[in-house]
C-alpha cells in the first residue's frame, strides 16, 4: 500500500514525539563534604558540605573515566578546580544518604546518577581524555598510504628518498603503513602518482580507499644544486611539502613544510641528503600536528542519505538531534534527487556512532548501509513492512 508524503511526515512526526529515555548509560558514585558551624550558622554549614561532597562526588566520576598514569591524568589534576566549578550537565540525580553532626563538624554524603556518554563528552571537550581519544582514532585509520613525488636535480625520482623517511617515521610512531613496493605493482599505483604530479588528488584518494587506508600523506620533495660552493663542495638543498588527508572524505588534517641543506662533491649523494633532511623535519612536524588533532573529542562525519524526501529528511534531522547526544551540530549541504548530503559534528568515534546509526529503529523506515569507511557513510531510506 502506497503511502503520501504528507501522511509519512505526519507518522514519523508522531515517533519523533513519543516520549524515550533521555539519557544513555548511567551510573552511580557517593561523595563527602564536610563544615565546620561558625556563628552557630548551621545553615551555612550544611549548603558548604552539601557543595564539597557533590564536587567530591563528580570528582570520583570524572576519576572513573581517567586511566591511571595517563597523560589524561595529569591533565585532569591541572585542570581540576575549574572541571569542578560546574555546572555539571551530565548528573541526572542527586541525593542526600547521610547528615551528621558531631560538635562543630558537619557532614553530609550524597549518591549522583552520572550519564556517562555526556560525563565523557565534557571531559573531551575540555582536553582531558587526550590519551583515549588518540588511540580511538587511530583506531579510525586502519593504515596509512605514502604518495609522494620527488624531483632530484630536474628529473623525477620514481623511488622517492623522502617516501622511506615518512614511512619509517609513522612505523616508530605506531602508524600502519601501506607496504608501498606490494603496491608499487598495480599499475593503478603509477597512475595515482601521475595525478598527484598533475595535482588530482581524487586519483590519490581512490588509491588509498582500494587499499583499505583512511589516511593519505601526500607531498612534493624538490632537490637541486644551489650556487654555494665550499673547498669543492657543492651545497645542495631541497623543500618539501606534506598534507596528511582523510582518505575518504579528502578533509586535511594537517600540512608541514621544511628544507634541507647538504654538501657533497656527489649530485646524487648531496641531493639525496638534503631531501631526507627535509622530509624528516617536514614529517616529524606533520605527525605533532596529527596527534594533536587526535586529542580533541570533536569529528566530523560524512552522511548521505538516497531515496528520502524533504520532509523525511526534516523529521531525521530532529530524531538525529534527539536521541543522539554525543551531536554537536548537523550541517545540511546539499539535497537532490531525494539524496541528502549531511556534515554531522560528533564528540564520539565515527565508527561507533555509524553502528548505532545504522542499527536503530526509526519506526516507519531503516537506514541500509551502502558504503562505509571511517569519515564517511553512505545510506539508503527503506520503508518498514507493515
């Protein structure tokens, strides 16, 4: 039976509106605080202990999240009195368990109900869970793929010095690396490279895509004879320029540039040296800058959705902004031919929000997932039988 548009906004404007739970997993933790009676103020007293053992309590949930030893941890104990001023969002109860007072002294323990999805949101927005927010996205990059070209003294170098550097600099900083000779042999490697000299970088990207790598490093390495010259030496120097790119979505991640300087009475042997030299400031600089981006909570994912309408599309947005907490923002870029295009903001991993996405129930329709890749995921809308 078909049904019109109008009567399937109306339908899934009625799920949008049934009543769920607000909060994702919740768990509980006590906290004591402590005051003295000045003035015989016992008011006073029992607002000061009730403050100290709710921040106590926030506190050991904070503490809960942090690996002990971490960077994380040295993090939180920085940043600690400002973490505890509030307000704090994410305690969905409180209650008081005990009140006491013995002489002067009054204490007060209270139990907390934390969400903790939105507990470790707050902590990753304030940089706190750096160290499990790398590992989760390095999590989202199973590999990475090198396609850097390389001109020595005029003529290109089809086995770049500068590609044995980045590699062996993102092995010792536990990247995966993409075994470049494996890939060398496809013929489609050499194309890749041509586009890249051309400046097509979707040819690149397709490349990292087909050997399943969700980062691509990139770069150009020029060495050439300079005019100095030295007790015979001829000085020879080089530049290279890198950019570390989302395979799937092409999103920079970061760019570094350097220069090297090396002399030799041999062309070969100094233009050699001074691009390695390059390549090794230009790639020691370019993965700072990756990790640095990997401690952030915040991602960006790519959603398509084919075969929806307008007014479905509005109703997803709304049950997206709803039921998912860990959205920040969700940027409509395009929508034709009933194919919406969205740039969704997230302070979660990509894959796992893509998982919940793809498996919930939205009532009246299903997403089936089409593509995947860890920036990016295509779906299609299916109507539920009913």
């Amino acid at each position: 039976m078909k049904i019109n548009n109008q009567k399937l906004a109306i339908c899934l404007l009625l799920i949008l509106l049934t009543p769920i739970s607000l909060y994702g997993q919740e768990a509980s933790f006590t906290g004591e605080g402590s005051a003295f009676v000045v003035d015989n103020d016992k008011v006073g007293a029992v607002k000061l202990a009730y403050q100290a053992a709710l921040k106590k309590a926030v506190s050991n949930a904070m503490e809960s999240l942090i690996r002990k030893g971490s960077k994380d941890e040295s993090n939180f104990n920085l940043k600690k009195a400002e973490l505890l001023k509030g307000p704090f969002d994410f305690v969905i109860k409180e209650e008081q368990i005990s009140n006491t007072l013995e002489g002067q002294r009054q204490t007060i323990m209270i139990r907390i109900d934390v969400d903790e999805r939105l507990l470790t949101r707050y902590l990753g927005q304030k940089g706190i869970l750096a160290t499990q927010n790398e590992e989760r996205k390095r999590e989202e990059f199973p590999s990475a793929m090198i396609l850097v070209t390389e001109e020595l003294n005029g003529q290109v170098n089809y086995s770049p010095y500068s590609s044995t550097v980045i590699q062996q600099a993102l092995l010792d900083k536990n990247f995966d690396v993409v075994d470049e000779k494996i890939v060398e042999k496809n013929i489609k490697h050499d194309q890749a490279v041509q586009a890249m000299i051309s400046g097509d970088l979707r040819a690149a990207q397709a490349m990292a895509l087909q050997y399943g790598s969700g980062m691509l490093v990139t770069g150009r390495a020029v060495a050439q004879q300079s005019a100095i010259e030295s007790g015979g030496m001829q000085a020879y120097g080089a530049n290279i320029t890198l950019e570390a790119v989302e395979a799937d979505t092409g999103r920079v991640m970061a760019t570094a540039s350097a220069d090297g300087t090396y002399p030799h009475i041999n062309a070969m042997t100094g233009s050699r040296k001074a691009v390695e030299g390059a390549a090794q400031k230009a790639i020691d600089d370019l993965i700072k800058k990756i990790e640095k981006g990997f401690e952030t909570s915040s991602e960006s994912v790519e959603i398509s959705v084919s075969a929806i309408t307008f007014a479905q599309l509005a109703v997803f947005k709304k049950i997206l902004k709803r039921d998912f907490q860990e959205i920040s923002a969700i940027k409509q870029k395009s929508f034709n031919g009933q194919v919406a295009k969205l740039d969704i903001k997230i302070d979660s991993g990509t894959t796992d929000f893509i998982e919940r996405v793809a498996l919930k129930d939205f009532g009246t329709f299903k997403l089936k997932v089409l593509n995947f890749s860890p920036g990016k995921v295509d779906f299609i809308l299916r109507m539920n039988d009913r």
